[in-house]
C-alpha cells in the first residue's frame, strides 16, 4: 500500500489552505491596524488605576496578583489622585511607576 501525500496543488485541499492563509492575512492586518499610533495608547485606552478591577491592573507590565490587591487595598482606603501616589503602595518603586505611567491614568488627571 503506498503512502499517500494530499496534493496541496490543486482541489479543495488548495483552496483550503488558501483560505486558513487568508483568514490568517486578514487577522494580522486587523491587529496592525488596531494599534494606536503615536507610541503608546491612547487617552481613552489607559487604564484607570481607581477603577480598574484585579483582572485588569494584572494586565499591566510588572503587575500581579499581589502588587494588584495593593492597589485595590490603597485606594479603598484613600482613592489615587494621580499616577504618582502609587509610590504610597507597597511594593511599587519609581522604576516600577515610570514603565506603567503611559499605561495608567487617574480620572481625571490624564
């Protein structure tokens, strides 16, 4: 019984795979252009750190499950009146606070 490969050239094998590739291109194109421009997100897509939930403040770069309940623990004692108050959280150093800074707003301080 010989081996048989599919033949990618012709049929619908091809037309398959021409499609999965252009539902790929097209995927990739809409990620590309969905991106902000101008080096960083926009105002409207920063992440408001007195209302953000766990879950979100965890998508920050250096934020986990600890540094978040922080926050959440700071502010329901004193709400953030600016991205630099989170010097008072434990845990957060100035290194820490300038790479999320153009993440993160305060509302109304953006």
């Amino acid at each position: 019984m010989p081996n048989r490969q599919p033949d990618w050239t012709s049929g619908a094998p091809k037309w398959a795979a021409v499609a999965v590739l252009a539902a790929l291109a097209m995927l990739l194109a809409l990620r590309v252009a969905a991106r902000p421009r101008g080096g960083g997100p926009s105002p409207a897509a920063r992440l408001d750190i007195n209302a953000a939930s766990l879950a979100e403040l965890e998508l920050l770069p250096g934020i986990g499950p600890a540094r978040a309940r922080a926050i959440a623990e700071a502010r329901s004692r004193a709400p953030l009146s600016g991205v630099d108050d989170l010097a008072r959280v434990p845990g957060f150093d100035p290194a820490l606070i300038e790479q999320i800074r153009p993440l993160v707003h305060v509302e109304g301080r953006r």
